[in-house]
C-alpha cells in the first residue's frame, strides 16, 4: 500500500503523520487489499479540511470530511473511509457467491 500524504496550506508535522498512518492501520485490518492512498489536509480560515482517495482493485473510494479541530477530521474521514470499504468488501463477496452460498462456477476452476 502507498500512502501520499500532502497539505494545502499546512505544513505536514510528524505527529499529523503519526495519527493519519496509525489511522490508516484500522482499515487495513478490515481489508487488505489497498493499492494507493492519498490523503490532502487543508485549512480554510477556521474549517480544517480532510480529504481521502482511495484506490481498490477495480473501484475508488473518495471521502472528505470538515471541522473546527484537525485531528477530529481525520477521526471522521478515517471512520466514513472504514464504512465505504466494508460495504465495498461486502458486495464484493456478495458478488463471489451465488444465492445458495455455493462458489460461483469461475470460482471453482
């Protein structure tokens, strides 16, 4: 997994770093699968501003999120991003099965 972590008008410390990647950590536990991150945080007047882009196989998740405190966005950001992917990973293993719950025929193989 690539993490590409950028400010807009705010510099990176290695604590905002810290808490992103440790951040991070929780959805890879639910899927594993991620190609690349990107993770944009900005400030506007008095919004501090999260934004997510997240690349899976075959689908990108896009996720933002605004508050008065910067860390309280990531918090929000990281928990709309852990949402997306488990529905993601739901429909994904919807789509693996048939109806009985017996592997589709290309599973097989």
């Amino acid at each position: 997994m690539n993490l590409n972590l950028s400010g807009h008008h705010l510099e990176i410390t290695p604590a905002i770093r810290e808490h992103v990647v440790n951040k991070i950590e929780k959805i890879k536990r639910h899927f594993d699968n991620l190609i690349d991150v990107n993770v944009v945080l900005s400030v506007e007047k008095l919004k501090q501003k999260a934004e997510a882009n997240v690349h899976l196989s075959g689908k990108t998740i896009f996720v933002e999120c605004d508050d008065t405190n910067l860390y309280a966005a990531i918090d929000n950001l990281i928990e709309k991003l852990d949402r997306q992917i488990i529905k993601h990973k739901e429909k994904h293993a919807a789509r693996r099965h048939d109806e009985t719950g017996n592997p589709t025929a290309a599973e097989q193989q």
